[in-house]
C-alpha cells in the first residue's frame, strides 16, 4: 500500500520533475508533459502507451486497470491499496521517459 505522499516523493526525484494542478488535483510533469496524475488519494493514473498498459494489466490485474480518455486509451489506472513501491516506481518511471526530452533520458 502506498500513500499519496510516497508516490509524490517518487515522481518528483526524477529529473524535472514538477507537480501541476490540474483540474483540481496534483499532476507530475517533466518539460510540461503530464505523465501521471492523482485524481484521488487512493489511485494513480499513469501515462504509458497501449504495450505498456497492456502488459501492466495483465501482469498486475488486481492493481492495474486501463485507463480512457473518451475514446483513447492513454496509460493505467493504479489502485494504491494494492500497489507496491517497486511497482509504482517502474511505471513512473517508464512514463517519465516517454514524456522526457531526449537529453534527459539516460
């Protein structure tokens, strides 16, 4: 289980890394790309494409779930009482570098 608390500390030690309003809720961005949000203290969207969504709800089905903006499917929605940290950590961090500019992706 994670605290909203602990997935802020996550997002913002990458490289960049800020946190937005949006709509009333905290987002992380990196060179203002939003790559995740916390729409409510108990769940995390992240931001990653349809193979990585893909594989995080199948891999993880009790935790991860997909996440649609209308008609787009645009990354997962993470349940935090379920989750883990390392779980957490490896989907922020593949959102970070999708939405990163090159030269800060190692």
């Amino acid at each position: 289980m994670l605290s909203a608390a602990q997935v802020r500390r996550i997002a913002l030690g990458f490289p960049e890394a800020a946190e937005q309003d949006h709509h009333g809720f905290p987002s992380f961005r990196v060179n203002d790309r939003i790559f995740a949000t916390l729409p409510d203290p108990g769940h995390l969207n992240v931001m990653l494409d349809a193979n990585q969504t893909f594989w995080s709800v199948q891999h993880y089905p009790d935790t991860c779930e997909e996440l649609w903006w209308g008609k787009r499917l645009s990354g997962v929605r993470v349940d935090l009482g379920l989750a883990g940290r390392p779980m957490v950590a490896d989907l922020l961090s593949e959102a970070w570098r999708r939405k990163a500019p090159s030269h800060l992706v190692v």
